[in-house]
C-alpha cells in the first residue's frame, strides 16, 4: 500500500488534528498557569487538569511555531521549548514546531523488519556523514557489503548543531541540523527498501547541560536524593516520567519505523522495573498494531551485566534482545594493544583465559570481584543465554571517542592481528557490530565534539575533559593535557569524518573492504542460517594470546575456530581444534591448516571449520 501514513497518537506535546486546529499537552507540576504563545495567533491559556497536566487547543496547523509560557511560583514567567516538540524552528532553546506526522507516505510500509540473528550492525553519527541525506546516499553501499542493520547515535535535540547526540534534551525531536522530519523518515523508508534496519540510540538517563527546562516548571522530574554523573537522577517512580520515556521509545518506533532501540547505559537508571515495563509495553503495543510478523529489537548498554534482563525476548515480553558486550570488547583491545590503563585494568591478567569465557559465556564479569571498582562484585551468570544475545564490536563511538585523542585500532594495533580480530568478530556466532570507517580501514580519529555557544560552558566542558585524563600517566603534566583536541572546536569535529581515503595503504595490496565483504559474505552464507538454537560447547587457552572455541549450530554441525592474536608462533595440532574428518574450512587467514598439519599455529591467524552433524 505505497503511500501509507501513521497517525502520531502519542499523548504529549503537540498534536495536529486538522489543517487548522492543534491540541498541546504539557505536564507542569511547578507551574501556576501556563499559556502557549503561537507565531501568528498570541497567547493561549492552557486549562489546568488532572496531576499537572495542562491542556488546550488552539487555531494553528503544521509548521505553527510555538513555545509556552509558565508561570511559577519562584521564577515568575518562564518561556520554554515544548518538551516533546516533534520539531524546532532553530536550536533547543528556540520555538517549537507542530508537525503532521501523517503527511510522510510510506513506501515501504509493509516492511516487517528481519529477525535478530541476521542483524549485522553498522554504528555511525549522521552529522559527520553529512545529516540524514548523507546517511540516506550511503546506504546502497552498505547494503552490497552485507550490512543488514544500521545504528544511529543520538538524534534528539540538542545545542548548537555539531554534538554527540549524548547531551540531547528534546527526545522527540530529531536534530535540526540533520533535517527534518520527513528527510529522516525517507533515510529509514530507503533503508527498508534495501533489506535493511534502522536502530537508534535513545539517552533515557540524563539530559543535557543546556536547553533542558524540566526544572522551571516540572521540579518533580528529577530527584533530589540521588545524583548520577549528569546531575540529579531522572525519577523514574513517577507514573509521569516513566510514561514520557515510554511514550518516546513507542514514538520511534510507530511514527519513524525504526526496527529497533539501543538504550544508552541503563545503569543509570535506578529502577529497573521501568526497564521491563517498557519492553513489556513497547512488544505488546506493536504486535497489537501490526501483528507478530513485525521484528522490533531492544538492547541494552548496561554495565551491571544483568543478565536476568536478557531472557528469551520471544517468550517474555520484558526481556531485552540482547546487551553491547563491553566486556567482549575490553578483552580483545588488551590483547591486540597490551593497554592496561583505566577499565582495562579489570582485563589485564591472563586476557586469553577471559576471551575464552567470553565466547563461551558473553560476559566476562558474571559476579567476579572489578580491581577497577574496588573489589565490587559485577554482573550475573550468563552461560545460559545464546551468543545472539551478546552484541560484540571491536570499536565504537565510545571506546574510540573517549580516548584523549580518538585513536582507531588501525593507528593501535598491529594490522595482521587487526584481521584475524575481525575474522573473529564476524565469523563467531555473536551479533556482531562495526563503526564507521572500519569496514575500509579509516585511520581519522573519532573525538569528543560540542559546538555550545555558551562560552562559559564550552570552555567548562574542555577543561573538564583534560581533567578526566590526568590520571593517567601520558597526561600527568598541563602542557600534555593542553594538547587533548578541544571538544567545542570546529576541527575537532572535521578530523572526526572518516572517508575512504584516510585508510592506510598496504605494501601487500590489502584492501580492508575487501575483507570486510569477504567475511560478511561468509557469515551470512554459511553463520547466519545456522544460528537459531546456536549453543555453545567449549573454549581452550592454546597460549598467551591464542585461543580456541566451538559451537553446536542449529542444524547439528559444530563451528570450531581458533585465533592467535600473539606475535609468537603456538605449539598446536589441528587435532586440538578440531576432528578433521568430513571438516570443511570455513576461513583460513592464511596458511593456518597446512600450519597446523606441522604442528604450529602462526602468529595473528585464524581458522574456522564446519563440521557435520553427528
């Protein structure tokens, strides 16, 4: 049915009911009255209903900017955004926009998603790719290469127009300096008529430092007694605040079609019940909507390993599908970098051994006692849970970006061990995930960027940055830290685009896309289709970097892989890894079986062989 449109039934904020007529709910607990002030219609008092709420409606249609005016007790007037604004005129603090959500006409809408065990995920930042039309150019390309999924950083609001997307404060509003509305849904429209997902990134822990005016009129949204890194913790006992984040995960994913959600680092969020009542009430919505064929995925940053939130999202609608595996990642660096420094301090002491549990296991940390957290215990038990529901990743925004200065594995790691760690990533049965830039080898630094034109602000949020980093040896001195890029600097933000011509050229005439393609090529041929009821059988340390693992797939066959990531050669036979009978060589990096035949696993290699049902 081309053109099809989806009503936003969403209950704040803005809606459009005609040409001519807007109804607006705001939730002002603060406030004594509250006025909406409409561009070309003045002032227009809100009735004051149940629990805060004000309503009212008014004589405006699509593309009416407004802004309300509260009145309270302590700061008198106070104008301000529509918290659940669906669009801005300008910037956060400027006015907000109604919007016909009905007025895109879907060409794809009888899409359905695709289940989660074909998801390979490709993580990027639609400002340095040039805003939703640059994302939407990228695409065709992206999907030839065998990408099936693609994750977008933050999208909402947030100041001035080059960020993260991490201090957002209008979470229904996509970034203006990306484009509007219909643009973003047109990005998603034409990844679905490639066969492939779109997820976003939503920021549910914290807003902002600067355009969030909860605390004018909505004092109740955050909490006094408990405070995180960001500020005043959101309070998510209100029946209020947990419906508005609700409402936004639902809004996403009705009105933009996106397949999925990654909720960014849960641990923040003190009550976790909250998290299981929005997965509950997101999974019940849509298949009351579109039925059981549609696939919506949820997962999860959430340093506490909670593994009890990651039980089968198919038989339980509370559950999640799955968590970005920082542990996974953690290990993998260490040993292709040998860096010990802050977190990776916890996966210093016999890396090989804590890989192996990570194939085996996802988490590393299921209750063991963090060096870097004091001896607190971390995590849960995790062995029963499939590899699919484990997001594993070499690099992403934050494991590159929260480095001083940004550096890739490209500029960190020797390149042959690099590859067989991508063999490894792509061709083991976890859901695999790449950053931007890696899939041709980009050696451009992804940093730190803002663009507040608070100066005082800007200026609070450098020198903090280079605070962060005096712990650390490299940085002990001012004049080491005065070197750390300037987050609010417009060159901070340039060096951050990869393009294809940043990728080092190699002697042996390596080209990484190449290998990338090759890999995924492999996985979706010979991984994919045998993943459902994938479990695991066992792993064995071979040596200081060498590892071995093996899989019982879906359709009886065993999936065995073996990795060196060392410069040193191991002493191994290929009986060791695998019955060879019948065995077929899924991937050699290069002359790793005849290897094995004579005893020896070579420095940065890998194998992997599929064998038969028994």
């Amino acid at each position: 049915m081309v053109g099809r449109r989806f009503l936003d039934e969403t209950g704040y904020g803005a809606h459009s009911l005609a040409p001519d007529r807007t109804r607006f709910r705001l939730w002002a607990p603060t406030a004594e009255a509250v006025e909406i002030d409409i561009d070309g219609v003045g002032r227009v008092p809100m009735s004051a209903v149940e629990e805060g709420w004000f309503e009212a409606e008014a004589a405006c249609g699509p593309g009416a900017g407004y802004r309300y005016v509260a009145t309270t007790r302590f700061e008198g007037e106070v104008a301000v955004p529509d918290p659940a604004a669906r669009a801005q005129q300008g910037d956060v603090n400027g006015r907000s926009l109604v919007v016909d959500q009905s007025a895109y006409g879907w060409r794809h809408p009888d899409w359905r998603g695709r289940p989660w065990h074909e998801t390979v995920l490709y993580e990027l930042h639609v400002g340095v790719l040039g805003g939703f039309e640059g994302v939407r150019k990228r695409l065709p390309e992206l999907a030839a290469l065998g990408i099936t999924a693609i994750e977008l950083m933050p999208i909402a609001e947030f100041p001035c127009d080059r960020n993260w997307g991490y201090d957002g404060v209008l979470q229904f509003a996509p970034e203006a300096s990306y484009g509007t509305p219909d643009q973003l849904k047109a990005l998603i429209d034409d990844a679905h008529g490639l066969g492939m997902m779109v997820f976003l990134d939503v920021v549910y822990n914290h807003f902002g430092p600067d355009g969030n005016y909860l605390n004018s009129y909505a004092l109740p949204f955050f909490r006094d007694d408990l405070h995180t890194p960001w500020g005043k913790a959101i309070d998510f006992r209100r029946p209020e605040v947990r419906d508005f984040f609700t409402a936004n995960a639902l809004y996403w994913l009705r009105q933009y079609r996106f397949d999925g959600l990654r909720f960014d680092a849960v641990h923040a969020i003190s009550e976790e019940d909250w998290l299981r009542e929005v997965a509950q009430r997101v999974r019940e919505t849509i298949r009351a909507e579109d039925g059981p064929q549609r696939h919506i995925h949820l997962v999860l940053e959430n340093d506490h390993n909670r593994a009890a939130l990651l039980q089968d999202s198919a038989a339980s609608d509370d559950a999640f599908t799955a968590q970005w595996n920082d542990d996974w990642h953690h290990v993998m660096h260490v040993l292709l970098t040998g860096e010990h420094a802050g977190y990776y301090a916890d996966f210093a002491a016999d890396p090989a051994q804590r890989l192996a549990r990570s194939l085996m296991e996802g988490f590393v940390y299921q209750g063991d006692a963090s060096v870097v957290q004091d001896g607190k215990l971390r995590g849960e038990s995790s062995a029963h849970l499939p590899p699919t529901a484990f997001v594993n990743f070499l690099q992403n925004h934050d494991q590159i970006g929260n480095r001083a200065f940004g550096e890739r594995l490209t500029v960190l790691a020797n390149p042959h061990a690099l590859r067989a760690a991508q063999a490894l990533l792509l061709l083991s049965p976890a859901i695999p995930m790449l950053f931007m830039g890696e899939e041709f080898g980009a050696t451009q630094p992804f940093l730190y960027f803002t663009s507040y034109s608070d100066h005082t602000l800007a200026e609070a949020v450098r020198d903090g940055r280079r605070r962060e980093f005096a712990r650390f040896p490299a940085f002990a001195d001012e004049a080491a830290r005065a070197r750390i890029p300037d987050p609010n600097d417009l060159a901070t933000f340039v060096a951050s685009t990869p393009a294809p011509q940043s990728a080092p050229a190699q002697t042996d005439g390596f080209s990484w896309l190449a290998w990338i393609g090759a890999l995924l090529n492999l996985r979706h041929s010979h991984i994919v289709p045998r993943l459902p009821g994938c479990s695991a059988l066992g792993a064995r340390v071979f040596g200081p970097g060498a590892v071995g693992a093996r899989w019982r797939m879906g359709d009886g066959t065993t999936l065995s892989i073996v990795i060196n990531l060392g410069e040193i050669d191991v002493a191994l036979t290929l009986d060791a890894v695998t019955a060879p009978a019948g065995a077929d060589v899924l991937f050699d990096s290069g002359g790793v079986l005849p290897a094995l035949e004579g005893g020896r696993l070579p420095a940065w290699a890998m194998l992997a062989v599929l064998e038969p049902a028994s």
